[in-house]
C-alpha cells in the first residue's frame, strides 16, 4: 500500500483572484439633429436665389433697364441695391455699415445652426433654419460681390404701389424665422421615480411586566 506524503507546509493554496470592481456605465450623450436636411435646404435656397439674381442682373440687365412689367401690378421687375437690411433699415454707403452686417448675418447663421442641432429640433425647425440661413448666406454674397443685396421682385395693388423691392432670399428669411418661432419645443422626459426601499421595522421588545396566570403565579 502507499502512503500518502503529508502535505509540506511552506505550499499554500493559491488565494481566489479578486473581482475588479465593475466601471461606471457612462452616460449616454444627449441626442443630436440630424443637420443633413438643414444643409440640403440651405443649399437649395443659396441655388435658387443666386441663379435668379444672375438672370435678372446679367441677362435681363435690369440693373439698367431698371423696370419690367410681368404681370402689372401684382407682379413687377424693380431694380433695387439695398445698402442696408429689410426695407432698407441701416442703409449706409460707407464700408463700416456692410461688413458690420455681413458680421451679423454670419453670427446668426452660425448661432441657429448650432440651436437647431443642439435642441434635437423636429422636421419643421430644421427646414426653417435651412430657409434661413440660405436666405442669409445669399444676401451675404451680394454684399461681397456687388457692395449691396440685389432686390428685384416688386408686388403692388391696382390703387397701390409698393415702392419697395425684394428678392428669394428676403422671402426664405422671413418664413424661415416663423418657422423657427412657430417650432414646437421638445419637452425633456421627467426623471423615473425610484422606488422607496421598505422600511425595515425592529423587533418589538417584550414588556418589563412577565404575564402572570388566573392564579398570580408567573408563567
């Protein structure tokens, strides 16, 4: 028979490896707007608003012409270099004045596009900031090119002439910014209310009084 070798005593059994302890789960990032759909529209408007400015300007030469009826009076060719901004407000020939408003016009650009992909903002607020910023970068680029924003389209009544002047891109800034007021406003979800844990109650402590029988005698 064999015997079996006592165990020495300098091994020892190898101590369990202990558990690292789990990393805390990183919160998830907040949503963002998809900003492809601002860029398309942005992109579109920029198209349609440079290439009807280049037809009127260079083809029509309305910049000499100066007039064309189209459909009198409701709808007029007027020639129109607007200095300043809408209906000619800030209109100024000095050089300060339209680089103060190419400034502006690109602040805000840059400041709705960040608000829109920021707030996550819906169908409706990303077209409006893609009709607003086009229409801005459009009458950004008449000020670099020409000195002043190229306005043409003019809208009278029979008993009534317009004298002001506007062009595609006014029309996209406008209802871009009643798109933009009129955008409803994504509500956070509330927070999940936790679970209180039950309470837990102590063992009630007998009464210093021992019960007593019929008899009197303790039990």
């Amino acid at each position: 028979m064999q015997h079996e070798l006592p165990l020495d005593p300098a091994e020892k059994p190898a101590a369990p490896k202990a558990r690292r302890p789990r990393a805390p789960r990183k919160p998830k990032p907040p949503a963002r707007a998809d900003m492809r759909l601002v860029a398309w529209i942005t992109a579109l408007i920029l198209i349609a608003d440079q290439a009807l400015k280049y037809w009127v300007v260079h083809v029509l030469r309305l910049d000499i012409v100066r007039e064309i009826d189209v459909l009198p009076p409701w709808l007029n060719l007027r020639m129109a270099w607007n200095q300043g901004m809408n209906f000619g407000l800030m209109a100024s020939d000095q050089n300060l004045t339209r680089w103060l408003l190419v400034g502006v016009a690109a602040a805000i650009c840059i400041w709705v596009w960040i608000w829109i992909w920021r707030s996550n903002a819906g169908t409706l607020g990303r077209v409006a900031a893609g009709l607003l910023i086009g229409g801005a970068i459009g009458n950004v680029i008449d000020r670099l090119v020409y000195g002043a924003v190229a306005d043409f389209l003019n809208m009278s009544l029979p008993n009534w002439q317009n004298p002001y002047s506007f062009n595609v891109a006014d029309i996209s800034i406008f209802a871009g910014a009643i798109g933009l007021v009129l955008m409803p406003q994504k509500k956070e979800p509330a927070p999940a209310a936790r679970k209180a844990a039950p309470r837990k109650t102590a063992p009630r402590k007998p009464s210093g009084d021992n019960p007593r029988d019929e008899g009197g005698n303790p039990r």
